[in-house]
C-alpha cells in the first residue's frame, strides 16, 4: 500500500485533474520503480510524490493544513522503514496497521462524546454554525464517525487477506487500488446520501448539495436594469 495523499474553514474540495492525478501517480510510481529496482525504488518513488501531494493540497487551502508536518513525518519514517528493512510485510504492516489505529481512534471519540466529524466536517461542507450547533448535528455525526471507524476496520481486514494471497508486492498494490477506490467511492456517496437526509429535520439546513454547489459569481448577475428614474437622479 503505497502513501496516500491524508481558523477560517476552505471551501469544499471539489475533484480536479491535480487530485486525480495526486491519487493515482503514487500506485503507477510504486508498480514501475518496484518492477525495475525493486521494493526500495517502489517506496521512495510513491512516498516523495505523496509528500508533494500532500504540500500542494495544503498549498490549494484544503483540509490537510496543521496536520502537514504530522502527516509529512508520517509518510518519511514509513517509507524509512520499509527500505531499511526492505521487507513488504513490515512496510504495508505499518500502512494496515495505522489504518487500523486511525478507526479505534474514531470511534473512541464518539465513545468520550466528542465525534471527530462534529468537529471538522465542515472543512469539507461548509455547514453554518446554527446547523453545528444544532444537538441532531452531532448525532448524525457521531453515527458516521463510527461508520468511518467500521469501514478503516473492514479495509484493513482486507488488506490483510488481499496482502497474504497475493504473489507480489504490485498486485496486491494494483488490486488494493482497483478495488478501493470504487469501494471508496462508492461508500462516500452513500455516507453523504444518509447524512444529507438525516440533517435534513435541522431547521435552515438547506442540504448537503446545495451547501457544495459553487457561489454564483456576482459578475453574472448584473441586476436590474436602472430605471428612467435613476438616471434621472444621477
């Protein structure tokens, strides 16, 4: 599993041909340099794009920013490890088993009452504060907290199983990407159907897909004419 890219709130991030290409140049990196130089290239070549990507998504003011350095010494000090110890198991162990982590982790914050997504969905969409503050707001969000929680247990579940019958390290690379990123996909789509539906009893809540649709530009609406009487006036 090679690296992948993870004050005022930016707007919701919206795909474009950078983030395209930031998910999927670190898997064609890691499958190229694995099969001609080994593990070692295969790593180094995936980590240093992830890192680019990762500084360019915080460059864009997306939602990376204070987690950065964390996320940037992260991916150094695995991918360290995995040509030091040139070994497959150890360097996509650490990827599964941080993944793992990271799904204990959420699902403890909604276990201590404060869901990790009441606090920073809005970095992705842009819901006001009357709606945040809203006691359904949090439920719903501690609800997919733990959804987010179950599903970084399931992909590490698989990852294991993918890892442990698969001959090489880039077909299990190269499945795991086929696989996820539909699944992925498709399990956000859903995850934002439900909560969009669920939010929908909050009062002003105007919906999911109202709230990521781009501000029109004032430029195109120029307005009412003025009046015989306003140029009269002036």
């Amino acid at each position: 599993m090679p690296p992948s890219s993870d004050a005022t709130a930016p707007g919701p991030a919206r795909p474009d041909r950078s983030r395209v290409l930031d998910s999927v140049l670190p898997i064609a990196l890691f499958l190229v340099l694995d099969r001609l130089w080994g593990l070692a290239a295969g790593v180094a070549g995936a980590t240093a794009w992830s890192v680019k990507a990762a500084v360019g998504r915080r460059r864009r003011g997306e939602a990376v920013g204070r987690f950065l350095p964390l996320l940037v010494a992260y991916l150094v000090v695995r991918a360290a490890i995995g040509i030091i110890t040139d070994s497959e198991a150890v360097f996509f162990g650490i990827g599964i088993g941080t993944k793992a982590a990271i799904g204990a982790a959420l699902v403890g914050t909604v276990v201590a009452g404060r869901p990790w997504l009441a606090g920073y969905a809005h970095l992705v969409v842009p819901f006001d504060e009357a709606t945040r503050a809203h006691p359904r707001f949090t439920i719903v969000m501690g609800r997919l907290t733990v959804a987010t929680g179950c599903w970084q247990f399931l992909t590490s579940a698989w990852d294991i199983w993918l890892f442990n019958r698969t001959g090489s390290a880039g077909g299990y690379v190269l499945i795991r990407f086929l696989v996820g990123w539909p699944a992925g996909t498709l399990a956000t789509l859903v995850a934002f159907a439900w909560a969009d539906r669920a939010l929908r009893p909050i009062p002003g809540f105007p919906g999911i897909l109202d709230l990521l649709a781009p501000p029109e530009d004032a430029e195109d609406d120029p307005g009412e004419a003025p009046t015989e009487e306003d140029r009269d006036d002036g």
